[in-house]
C-alpha cells in the first residue's frame, strides 16, 4: 500500500491518512468483516 502511496506523490497527488485506511480496509478479505465493523465503531466515536 505504501508503494501506491509513493506512486501517487510521484504523479503529484497525494493521498491522506484517512484515504489509505480505506483503501486498505475496503481491500481486506470478506473474513475479515468484523474488523473492518470494528475499526467503523471505533472511528465513529
């Protein structure tokens, strides 16, 4: 993840905190579904 990160500063954009945590939750494998309720709790709050 931290490669595309890179990329992306190269081609002049750049990509927040909270957009590449995204990015990788929405890339993480159906089992782990409770994790990604979780990390949506803890960050609502």
């Amino acid at each position: 993840m931290t490669n595309i990160v890179t990329r992306l500063k190269t081609l002049g954009m750049t990509a927040d905190d909270s957009f590449l945590v995204q990015f990788i939750l929405n890339s993480l494998h159906l089992n782990h579904g409770t994790f990604k309720i979780n990390y949506s709790t803890i960050k609502d709050n």
